[in-house]
C-alpha cells in the first residue's frame, strides 16, 4: 500500500478508485483524480477481476496461463481507462496502480481498509429486468462495509440510442462524418 503522509496534524489516507470499463467506471477515476489533487494523497487504482467461467470452476479445473492471460487484459485496461479517462495517467500525481483477483467489493474494502482512505466508485445505471438481475451491486456492498469514507459517482445517463453507438465505439466517427471532416 502507499505511505501515508500529513497535513498538519491529520493524517492523510489514499485516494482508492474501483477502475472499470463502464462509462460510470471512468467518471468515478475522473473524480478519484480530481480528489486526490484538492488533498495532495495518493490515487490507487484498483482493477479487480475474476476468471471469466468464475472461480468456483477455474478452481476445479486451474489453467495459470488462463489466469497470467486475465490478469494481463486487468492490467491493460486499467491503463486504457486512464487514457479514456484523462488522456492518460497525470504526471503530477502519485498513481499505484493495482490488479487484483477478486470480487471487486472484497477487494476494494480490503485495500481501502484505513480510516483516512476515501474509496471513489462507479455506480452503473443498468437498463432492463436482466442486467437488474444479473449484476453484482458493488454501489451497496462497498457502503455498508468499507472502513473509511465512500465517495459513489454515478454514470451519466444517456439514451438508448446514443448508448448503442458507444458500445459500438463509432460516435467520434459518425460526427466527424456528419460535420464533413471524414469521407
């Protein structure tokens, strides 16, 4: 874990963001840095990740060069977050940067376990019974566990049709067409 520093006579913890691909991911390591500038702390991101078929099997069947590969795709985007999300990492941070294996909440917790952490997540809005069901609400495990102070951004809200054209990743093309610099 980083060192902690002082502030005058209070103790200054880290700055703990939960990094992930979602558009709510990136606000919540945008705000991470802006918070941790204001306080002069350490901004540790975190990317937690788990095998894709789940740990309960991976266990059954271990493969480490599965899990040497999933963990270097954790490692990749956590950097391409930052570049998404700040056009890279600031040069006028302290950035730790951490990939763990875990369920993102127990890791979280775990690394923001100091009082004087502030942990920064993401709270995505999810659309559709299914994505309901089917998700892991780490906005409410984190809160009701974390040992220090939670800072929960949510994502922005847009339309389903403008939400189709970022997952698709084609918007900056399509306007740059529709302003006629492209072809």
């Amino acid at each position: 874990m980083a060192s902690r520093g002082t502030t005058g006579d209070a103790p200054v913890g880290d700055v703990v963001v939960g990094v992930s691909d979602s558009l709510a991911g990136l606000a919540a390591l945008r705000r991470g840095i802006l918070e941790a500038r204001r306080a002069g702390r350490t901004l540790v991101a975190v990317r937690a990740w788990e095998p894709p078929e789940g740990d309960a099997l991976y266990r059954r069947w271990p493969e480490p060069s599965w899990a040497r590969l999933w963990a270097g795709e954790a490692r990749r985007r956590l950097d391409r977050a930052f570049e998404l999300a700040a056009g890279g990492p600031p040069a006028d941070l302290r950035i730790v940067r951490r990939v763990v294996r875990g369920p993102a909440g127990r890791v979280l917790c775990a690394i923001a376990a100091s009082p004087d952490d502030l942990l920064v997540i993401g709270m995505a809005r999810p659309r559709g019974l299914a994505a309901r069901l089917h998700r892991r609400p780490v906005h409410r495990y984190i809160p009701a566990r974390a040992e220090c102070g939670v800072l929960v951004v949510a994502g922005p809200r847009l339309l389903p049709r403008e939400a189709r054209i970022l997952r698709r990743g084609d918007l900056v093309e399509r306007r740059a067409r529709a302003s006629g610099l492209m072809p």
